[in-house]
C-alpha cells in the first residue's frame, strides 16, 4: 500500500478543561500525521467535536506550531471565525470534518498563510476558526476566507469574521473588532 | 514550486480504502 503524501505534517491537540491545571497544561498533543492514510486512521478513532465533553476544543496546527497566540507562527496572525448558533449542534461535525479537509488538502492554493485550525464546544454556541500567520496580508486572508466558506458550503448571507489575535486578546471588550467580514 | 493539493471529494474516497 503506497499512502498519499500530504503537503504538511499536521498536528492534533485536544484541550478539556480542568481547574486544577493551567491552559496550556490542558492542551493535549494527540498525534502526528503527514499521509491521507494516517489522517483517516486518527480522525475515524477519536470521537467527534459533537461526542466530547462541553468546554473542550480540538486543534489542528502544521507541526511544529503550538495552537495559542505567543507561538511565533501565530503571534502577527489572526483567525476567521466561524460562529455557529445552538441548533446548528447537529452540523458541527461536518463543518470540522469539511475545514481539515480544506487545510490538509491546501484548498487555500498560493497562499501558505494557514497555521491551523481550532473548533470550540461550547454550551452557548460553537465555533470553528482558521489561523493564519498574517494579519496584514489582505489578498491571501480574503482568498482563504473564500475558499473556507465554499468547502463549508456556506450561503452567501452566513457572514465569516476575520479577526487579529490581538485584537482578540483585549479581555474587557465583550465583542471583538472584526478587520474583514465576507 | 509544485505543492500537494488533495479535493475533498478524493479525500472522502479514501476515508473507506483499507
């Protein structure tokens, strides 16, 4: 059986919540991928983002990039966020599964600004994001914005929000500037 | 450069190979 390379080896993280560690001790390193083959073999395995515990996440970062803002891949970056409201529950899968397909596949074409990927569960609503590197680099955050609502199939008017992680980190303000909307 | 690109489809088909 010859396995189908990937463009990039990829990183599973799982994080739950757990009072009595810090964040980043909560963040789980799953496993390593670099071929279709390993990715399928790890994604039919693991239960899905609908199955886990209420409060934890999943993230899928390039190797070697820690999914938190201070890693250096991230730190001038930002994320479009994908909010989804509580009775799009049953959807949440596909859109995860749909959104690993578009960074393993390098649905994002010229543009290598994707770091990875990060889907919350959450009681009051999900939320899917995709990090890019770059938040300055309009062309390549816009063509990924694009492609990401198109292998998500999603309508026109579901507005995506386009967000810098530094804008993201301002802890008193209850709703975060949006740089970008499409 | 050339670069891996995979659709989602080829990528679904996979999933059920052995």
């Amino acid at each position: 059986l010859v396995k189908h390379p990937l463009q990039h080896a990829w990183t599973l993280w799982y994080y739950e919540p757990d009072r009595t560690k810090t964040w980043e001790d909560n963040q789980n390193q799953v496993s390593t991928f670099n071929t279709v083959e390993d990715f399928w073999s790890l994604f039919t395995h693991i239960r899905q983002p609908s199955e886990v515990k209420i409060g934890s996440d999943y993230s899928l970062f390039k190797e070697n990039i820690r999914p938190m803002w201070e890693d250096k891949a991230n730190k001038n970056g930002g994320r479009w966020m994908i909010s989804l409201n509580r009775n799009q529950r049953p959807e949440l899968d596909r859109y995860w599964i749909d959104t690993v397909l578009c960074l393993i596949g390098e649905a994002f074409e010229n543009f290598d600004d994707v770091c990875g990927a990060v889907v919350n569960i959450r009681p009051k609503g999900d939320k899917i994001a995709v990090w890019t590197s770059n938040s300055n680099n309009k062309d390549a955050l816009i063509e990924i914005g694009r492609k990401l609502k198109e292998g998500l199939n999603l309508p026109e008017r579901f507005k995506i929000h386009y967000q810098t992680h530094n804008d993201a980190m301002v802890k008193n303000s209850s709703t975060v500037k949006s740089l970008y909307e499409i | 450069g050339t670069k891996i690109v995979y659709e989602r489809t080829f990528l679904m088909n996979l999933r059920n190979s052995p």
